[in-house]
C-alpha cells in the first residue's frame, strides 16, 4: 500500500461551473502557437522564419543559453509569424497547420532498453525536454541539472482545475512509460490525493507513489517535495506535469510528438463546462468563445483562477495548462459598504461573513479585489494555506526587502508562485503574493548564476 | 445607482490637476468606505477572499462598543453614587450621562487621529490605511473620564506620529498605538491619570448627572490595594464592572462579550488572549501564595485593565508576536509582567499598560528565536 501523508492546512475552494467529465468536440483551427514564456526562464532563440515549413516535433525556438534544448512545433505547416513584444521579446510563434499532418519520425523506442543519457537525449532531440521544470526557481531546467530526484503529481486540486484522472483515460500505457523513462534519469516520486482510484496511478510501476489526503494545495508539487525530500542549497529536483509524462510515453511508444491533451472548460461564465481535447498553442478563443454565457465583463484566464494567466488579446493553450476558465470580471458590480454588510454571495474563511454556515455551497467569483492593497497586518493567515514546514509570511518579508540570505534561511529553494496562491487568495492586505515570490526566485537565479 | 453616479461626477475634481486634488485621500476614503472597490487583480490570483482590512478593524469596532456602552452607564452610575443618589437616578439618565460625557473624548480622538492619517497618506500618495479606526476608538476607552480634551488630543497626535506614521504607517509599528497614547498621558500628565480624583465626572453636563464637591475622591479598587488599604468593591461588581476605573476597562462581561466576537471571527488570537491569562493567573497565584499580595489570583485578573488588555490590546496582530509558538511567550510575559508591576513596584497601582508595550518590544526577539529554529532545521538538513 501506498505511503499516505495527511495535510491539515489549505482550503478548498468551490467554484461554480466544475466542467463535466464529456469530452467536448472542437472545431479545428487553422492557426497554432508557441509561446516561449510558458517555458518559465527560458530566453529563446527562434530558429524559423516566416515562411519556412516545419513538420511536428522540429524545434521553433531553442533555449538560447542550450541550443540543443529546442521546443517542438504542434503542428506541421508553414510558420506564419513570430510575434514581439517590448525590446523584441519573442511573444510567440505562429503555425499555419497543414490540413494533413507530418510527424518527425524518432523511431519507436522500447525504454527499458534505455539508459538515462538515451533517454535524456530523446527528449532533447524530440523538443521535449523544456517541458520538465525544476525547484529551485520554478523555472523550465536546462541540461546541466542533474536532479536528485524528479516528481509528478497526479494530483490537481485547485478551483475549477482539470481532473487528470479523467484525462488518462485511455492514456494509461503512455503515462507508464513516460514514468518509466523518467525513472531512468533519477528516483521518481508519483503523488496521488485521497480519493484518486485508477489503477494507473496507484500501482504505478518504477516510481514511489504517495497520497496526499488533504485540501488544496496538497496537489502541489511544491508541498509535496517539501514532504518528501525537501530542496537544500545546491540541489536541484526536476517537477513534471502529468500530461507532459504523457508526451514523453507517446514518444517512446510512437517515435512521433503529439502535444494533444485534455482540457477542462470551466467556469460560471461558461455554457456548457466539459472537457475539450486540444493541442497544445490551439488558440484560447476557438476553445471557449462559443461556449460563453456572456462575452462582457468577462475574465477568461489561462489555467485556473488561482494561478492561471489573464488573457488578454490573442492568446494560446499554455504547454502546462489544464484548464481554460471563466468567470466574471467584476468591475461593473457596485456593492456597498463591504464593511459591514452580510454578502452572502462572497466566500471568505473570515466568520465575519457566513460562507462557514453555506456547506458545499458552490460560489460564483468575480476578478475584484475586494480591498485595498495594505501592509501585512493579520499574523498567521499564510500559515493556515501554505501545508509546507516554512514561515510564509517571514519569508515574504525577506523578499520584499531583498535579504537574499535570509531568503535562503528561510526555505525559498523550496518554494515556486504556486505554493503562495491560496496565500494571495486569502490575504486580508492584499499583497500580490505570488509576483513577489517570482521576484524574489528571479534575483536569486541571478545572483547564483 | 445614483449616489454610484454622483461620486463618479466627482471623481475628475480629485485627478492629478483637479481642483480638490488635495483631498484626494479624504475622497478615495469615503469612495471605498461606500463601495467595494471596482478594481479587478492584473496578475496572480485573479480571484479574492472577500475580507479586507476594513471589515477586520469594523470588526474590532463592533466588538468594542458593549465595552463602550458599559463605559457609559458606569461614568452616571459613579457619578450618582458618589452623589448618594443612587437611589433616585434612572437607568436612562446615568447612561446618557455617561455618554453625554464620553462623546466628545471619542470624536477628538478621530478628528485629531484621523486626521493626521488622511494627511499623511496624501502627501505620502497613499491610499488611507484603517488602523486608526480602532486605535481612535480604543483611546478614549483606556484613559479616565476626566482627561482634558486638550490632553486627549495631544497624546493622539503623538501616537499617531511617533509611534505609527514615522515607522511607515499600520502593520508597521512596533508598538500599540493606543497604548502609546497612553503611556504618553500617564508620564507627562501623571496627575490626570493616576490618583484618586480623576475616576469619577464631578460637573452637571446639561441638567443630567450631580455636582460633587471639589475635594472629592475616590480612589480604584487597585489604588486602595496600593496604598494599604482593602479593596471597597464586591466580587460582583468588579465582575459586572460597576467600580470606578478608565472608561471601558471595568466590565468583565462586556469585554468577554467582545472578546468572542473577536475569537469568533479569529481576529484576535486565542493563544494569546487565553496565554495572557494564564500568565497572569499564574503570578497571580504565586504571589498570593507568598503573601506579597492581599488579593485573590482571580481578583487580579478581574480588576484594572488585565481583561481589557488581555484582549483588545495584547491580541493586536500587528505589535504581538506573530508565529504561533511565539503567541504562547507573549501572552504569558504579559500577564506575568503585568501582575509583577502591580505588586513589586509600589508606585505602580496597574501594570497591564506597562507589561504590553514590554511585550510589544520584546515580541520580534521571540518571533526571532521561533523562526531561528526553523533556520537551524533547514541548515542542519543542508549538512547532512
């Protein structure tokens, strides 16, 4: 039997619009992208032009500082654009898919005839590589890290997130033999939660599986390294997301890239929650714009409402992203004096208001902030959300200040953005939690480099 | 919504340029203190939990006002027994009494405090932080009935500045503002806040109330103990809180009363409020035991400002210890540290104002050691 570990600490937060487990059908598009900045850390080099033809699994871009960690093209066709931005950063590059499809052939592999460098080199050679980040930083690894250990987590538990149990349907041989190829580079620790079943998890070969009973952020895995072999000062640990163990099995098991994958349609603002199959760069408007219930004042965000990304103009399925959300914005409710009054409709962990006495009920919240952004003032509210054997608000502070050996002290190898959400969620003085934590791995990153 | 429509028509005139810009602050004030703000999250999480800092200082306020409203009998309820007219004063009457004259110290506090905040966060460009809104109210509750205005004023001003503003405004400072206002009254105008001529209002204010002679006195229960005498008030009242003392510091009930409200709504920790008893019962008790003091363990935490303090001031999340471990030492060195002052130093009646900013200065050391060890932890993990 598994290993269980029990969490206390988090909040689960209960969302209205949780999608369907239907897999939607999706009109398919003429145009994909890639966007290097789904690759956290990572400065790109393109290496198309408008123009060129590119089959699938040729690199778009490769990692300047590596040139051989490249990033595969969803789709094959002729490249269309690379858009950029401010002092030419590379936004994204874009594909125009051929109506039929060329895959790159990297002949099929039987991986338990691999060594860790035959493995290691396939997915270099493939454009998958990118795919696996790593603590420290919370940032896309490089070919120079060798992990003391490399974990997944099966579990995705923040609001409105898609349930990868429903998308292995089907997938299950594929995410074996991603784990199994995994396992040949360093020990792989799979973590489940409490109430996961499917025989593909929790008897998953070569890799050490864990349950984490809890609420969320027990499905990070961020917490569950801390539980399970905590990040020390020069240590690197690789984090993989479940659907990217996925990829990496279908490129042994295919010798061909497939960047499909399952994805939650979530949301109040949105019709019909369900699941759509969709590469990976598909754009977000072809996923949700006629599943809408209403276009105005409507937020919809890359990933969930936690810690996915607010879209805004053209924007693309992210490579780690399971879930496309909506929900409204908000800034057209007038409410007065939140001080004081009931606000039945809100949710808050504050017995001020009475989302203690609703029981599971389901809670449709817009984008406001709902205050002021303050000083920290209220002692111990990160503590109750943050399940990890580290002084959130402390080490928050260090950052703020720029105390980068305090910062080491306190643990910030342990931690990535994520780990802060509910922290962000819960704040009563509306810190931007989750930025100063970026802010604080991205001038460690430098200084250390 | 028309008054929605009214404040946006306003709003240009407070814009860089406009020609209200100085009151800038003031508007923003009362824009947010009318509506949740429009303002939707840019990055992160792109959705809140509905508390704010607001509800959490109202929440404080509310929790205050049955010390409040206790206070106010009580000032009419001392005044028409000192009369000896007990018998013939109303409820109503010593009550309005008591608020007729505790009033005017609760609107000086805000206009002078308040005030000093909405100019500092304009000339700073800041949004308005509330913490004042608890410091003002808490103010007069802990100063006795007579204090000047002038006085009040002052020690507001002083607060604010030098003990909140200058170290960058609330959730910043060291100390308890309102604490701070006192400990400035009570050393530089000891006259007016220690004796036994200031607990009890001696004038008529509009035809209500009693005059009572000049030479008046009548000293709190821990006054008498102080000079040797024996305690002149029952079990019962020190409970119920009808003794002479600083204006909402009286009441045990009225005070547990806010004090569930505050646990309830977990504002306030219960370690600390419920360590600070026990420190100060602990003490207490050893004290008796050795005979140092004539009072029971128990009378030392009903009398004075131990229950007050134990939970509107000490709980204050700002200057308290903030790791959870480090709420227990706190709470503890409070409540010892405020019964040692009342029985070691004799010319200290109450300690518990004394004990709290001890504990407010020395809570970053025990949050120190707390998290150092946490440090250490990870250090010795790294080694291995």
């Amino acid at each position: 039997m598994a290993n269980v570990i029990k969490l206390r600490k988090g909040l689960d937060i209960n969302l209205k619009g949780r999608a369907k487990e239907q897999t939607l059908p999706l009109k398919s598009v003429g145009t994909f992208a890639l966007v290097p900045d789904d690759f956290v850390g990572m400065t790109p080099k393109v290496v198309v032009k408008a123009g060129d033809k590119v089959k699938v699994g040729e690199p778009l871009f490769v990692n300047k500082h590596f040139l051989d960690l490249g990033f595969a093209s969803p789709v094959s066709g002729t490249v269309k654009e690379i858009v950029r931005g401010e002092r030419r950063k590379v936004l994204y590059v874009t594909v125009e898919a051929d109506a039929e499809q060329a895959y790159v052939d990297f002949g099929v592999k039987n991986v338990a005839e691999l060594n860790a460098d035959g493995v290691k080199e396939a997915l270099l050679k493939a454009g998958l590589f990118g795919y696996i980040n790593q603590l420290p930083y919370a940032v896309a690894t490089t070919p120079d890290t060798t992990p003391k250990a490399i974990f997944v987590s099966a579990l995705r538990d923040m609001p409105l997130q898609g349930d990868f149990e429903y998308e292995l349907k089907g997938q299950e041989q594929d995410f074996q033999t991603g784990l199994s190829a995994l396992a040949k580079m360093a020990k792989v620790y799979l973590s489940v939660g409490g109430k996961q079943t499917s025989s593909a998890l929790l008897s998953a070969k070569d890799v050490e599986v864990t349950v984490f009973d809890g609420p969320c952020p027990a499905g990070n895995v961020g917490v569950q390294v801390n539980h399970l072999d905590p990040v020390n000062r020069g240590e690197v640990v690789w984090t993989v997301d479940p659907t990217a163990v996925i990829f990496f099995g279908r490129l042994f098991n295919t010798g061909k890239v497939d960047l499909t994958r399952i994805v939650a349609v979530a949301g109040s603002r949105v019709k019909e929650p369900a699941y759509v199959k969709a590469l990976v760069g598909t754009p977000i408007a072809t996923i949700i714009e006629n599943n809408l219930t209403e276009k105005n004042h409507t937020r919809i965000i890359n990933g969930n409402p936690l810690t996915g990304s607010i879209v805004s103009g053209t924007a693309f399925l992210g490579a780690h992203t399971s879930e496309i959300t909506a929900i409204p914005e908000g800034d057209d409710v007038d409410e007065m004096a939140g001080w004081i009054m009931p606000r039945f409709n809100e949710f808050s962990t504050s017995r001020s208001y009475f989302s203690w006495l609703m029981g599971k009920k389901e809670y449709d919240l817009d984008a406001r902030i709902k205050g002021g952004e303050r000083n920290i003032i209220m002692s111990g509210e990160y503590d109750k959300v943050l399940p990890m054997d580290i002084y959130g608000e402390f080490l928050i502070k260090a950052i703020i200040s720029g105390n980068i050996d305090k910062q080491e002290q306190l643990g910030i190898y342990e931690v990535s953005p994520e780990d802060f959400a509910l922290a962000e969620f819960v704040d009563s003085s509306k810190q931007p939690l989750q930025q100063i934590v970026r802010n604080g791995l991205n001038l460690l990153r430098k200084e250390n480099s | 919504m028309s008054l929605r429509n009214y404040l946006d028509k306003l709003r240009p005139n407070f814009e860089e340029g406009g020609k209200l810009h100085a009151f800038k602050s003031v508007y923003d004030g009362f824009d947010t203190f009318l509506y949740v703000p429009h303002e939707t999250s840019k990055s992160g999480t792109s959705i809140h939990d509905a508390i704010d800092s607001k509800r959490i200082m109202s929440m404080v306020v509310i929790a205050l006002i049955p010390a409040m409203l206790f206070g106010m009998y009580n000032i009419g309820y001392q005044n028409a027994m000192a009369a000896g007219k007990l018998g013939e004063a109303t409820f109503m009457g010593m009550f309005l009494y008591g608020a007729i004259a505790l009033l005017p110290k609760i609107v000086v506090s805000y206009l002078v405090g308040l005030g000093i905040e909405f100019a500092w966060a304009q000339w700073k460009g800041e949004e308005i932080q509330e913490g004042y809104l608890v410091s003002g109210f808490l103010i007069p509750l802990i100063v006795p009935v007579s204090l000047p205005l002038w006085m009040l004023a002052l020690a507001v001003a002083f607060a604010v500045i030098f003990t909140k503003e200058i170290f960058g405004g609330t959730g910043m400072n060291i100390f308890n503002v309102a604490l701070a206002a006192r400990a400035f009254l009570f050393f530089s105008y000891p006259g007016s806040m220690t004796g036994d001529t200031i607990w009890v209002e001696k004038e008529q204010i509009f035809g209500l109330g009693y005059t009572l002679p000049d030479g008046f006195t009548m000293a709190t229960p821990l006054g008498e103990i102080a000079q040797g005498a024996a305690a002149n008030a029952s079990l019962y009242d020190m409970i119920v809180g009808l003794i002479p003392g600083s204006v909402g510091e009286t009441s045990v009930i009225a005070i547990a009363i806010g004090a569930i409200i505050l646990i309830w709504t977990n504002i306030a920790s219960w370690k600390t409020m419920l360590s600070v008893f026990l420190g100060g019962g602990a003490m207490a008790l050893l004290f008796q035991s050795t005979g140092a003091t004539p009072l029971q363990w128990y009378e030392h935490i009903v009398l004075g400002g131990f229950c007050f303090g134990a939970v509107f001031m000490a709980t204050d999340p700002v200057t308290s210890a903030r790791t959870a471990c480090g709420k227990w030492f706190y709470g503890f060195l409070i409540g010892a540290m405020a019964v040692i002052i009342r029985v070691m130093n004799p010319g200290y009646p109450e300690g518990m104002m004394l004990a709290i900013l001890f504990g407010n200065m020395v809570a970053p050391l025990i949050d120190y050691c707390v998290v150092q060890s946490n440090i250490n932890k990870r250090a010795k993990r790294a080694k291995m």
